[in-house]
C-alpha cells in the first residue's frame, strides 16, 4: 500500500537541517526501494524549506511511522507536525488508458 507523509518543519529549522542533512539522506537512502517520491515543501519565498513529503510503499501505517521517527530530522524535533495518509494512486492508470 501507498503512504502520503507531509512533515512540517519548525519555524527555526536551520540549526537542525543543515548539520543533520547527511544522516537524513543516509536514512532515506536505506527505503529509496520504498519510497516513490520525496521532496522538500518550500515557504513563501520559495528558498527556504518549510518541511517535506513522502510517497511510502509499506505493509502499515505502522510501518511507515518507524521509518519517519527513526529520522535524525524527527530525533531532534525538525517535525512536530507528521501527518500519514493511505492513498490511491490513479493518475499514470488513467494517462495510460486516455
């Protein structure tokens, strides 16, 4: 199943961004095979970054709860706010029979 992941960031997240950026990158290179799509979301002046979003393959909500909160982000408090969605991918389904 599909996962949606939306993950906002502390209003300050710059101490905690930047030095931690690596070991972020390190643990989502460990479920790249899982995860069909990830990015940053941007604040208004589309520079900085404002929190992110993930498209998970997983067996759970569960599951995919222990892969966000074993980020060094989550570890430190980058995202308060971690939403988690099961969501229906149709759209390539639908370019392809149109």
């Amino acid at each position: 199943m599909l996962y949606l992941v939306y993950l906002e960031d502390i209003d300050n997240n710059a101490p905690i961004r930047g030095p931690l950026l690596e070991e972020h990158m390190a643990h989502i290179g460990a479920y790249v095979d899982r995860i069909n799509l990830a990015g940053p979301i941007m604040r208004p002046d589309g520079e900085s970054q404002a929190g992110g979003v993930l498209l998970i393959e997983a067996d759970s909500e569960q599951d995919v709860r222990s892969i966000v909160e074993a980020d060094p982000y989550f570890e430190a408090g980058l995202w308060p706010v971690v939403r988690i969605h099961a969501f229906k991918e149709i759209i390539n389904a639908w370019k392809n029979d149109t």
